[in-house]
C-alpha cells in the first residue's frame, strides 16, 4: 500500500473518498523533478542510476499528457519505465537520472566558467601577445558544464580567466 488514511473506526468517511491506495510492487516507475517539462515527450530514453548501476528507461508519462485534475505535486515530475527492472528496486529507493538532449561533435567547446555573459552576449578572454583580449563569442549547445562556440574563437587560442 501507498496510502492509508488516518481515519479511525467509527469515523465519518465521505463518499469517494480514498482510503487505502494499493500498488503492484513489481511494476515501479521512478519519477523524475524536471524544470522544463516541455522539453520531455513520452517515448524519450533515459538513462537511470540506482546504486552505482546504470539501466535503460523511458518515459511513460509527462505532466503535458496527465489529467487536468492533476495534484500540484505532480506537475512538475516525468515518470520514467525501467524495462529490466532491477531486483533491487523498490519503492522510496532513489536515482539519478540522465538523458542526452543534444549532441555535438567536432566542435570547440568551452567550460562554463571561461565565458562570460554581459547584456545578452557571451565573451571569452584569450591571451594575444601576453596580452588580456576580450573576445565576443557566439555559442550554440549548452550543457551542464560547456559550451559549444560556434564562431568568436579558433581552435588552439589560448583562454585565460
């Protein structure tokens, strides 16, 4: 059971009202906290870690396909199928979850803390002749610790802080 309610014998229960909820343990879909919930469609693939392992999931379930009586709780979490189902999962084990949603390659990329954003514009430092220069860059991806540049900066200039 996920849900007992706290009423006790000789109660007043209300018609419709849950209380008790009854789950199938060996069907266990881990939800997932997103920030931009547009960005996950039913079908894409994730990567889930549970203790140190990593497994194939996908997810079933967005807060753009639930019911509109959603609880609030509930609407900011994708849920996510594990196809082989861990023997060690069970329900209140936690995970991490990962999921690709761009991929380059064969491109300069730069971590975060080299560029620098002012007025809606991105900048790096590269050093010309001992020289300090600012450079203004263009980036493209942006991932959680680089960015792709995609003009501004040529392979082999060196970067300072």
């Amino acid at each position: 059971m996920s849900y007992v309610t706290t009423a006790a014998i000789g109660d007043y229960i209300q018609v419709r009202s849950t209380v008790a909820t009854v789950i199938d343990p060996s069907e266990i879909y881990y939800a997932c906290t997103v920030e931009d919930v547009e960005d996950f469609q039913i079908g894409m693939e994730m990567t889930i870690k549970i203790n140190d392992k990593n497994y194939n999931g996908v997810i079933v379930a967005t807060p753009n396909n639930a019911p509109e009586d959603i609880p609030a709780a509930l609407k900011n979490f994708v849920l996510v199928e594990i196809a082989d189902l861990p023997d060690n999962a069970r329900i209140g084990v936690t995970a991490s979850f990962e999921m690709v949603t761009a991929e380059v390659k064969d491109c300069i990329a730069v971590r975060k803390n080299m560029v620098v954003k002012n007025g809606g514009n991105y900048y790096v430092y590269i050093l010309v002749d001992g020289v300090k220069v600012e450079r203004q860059v263009e980036v493209g991806v942006q991932g959680n610790s680089a960015f792709e540049i995609l003009s501004g900066l040529e392979e082999g200039e060196l970067l300072i802080q």
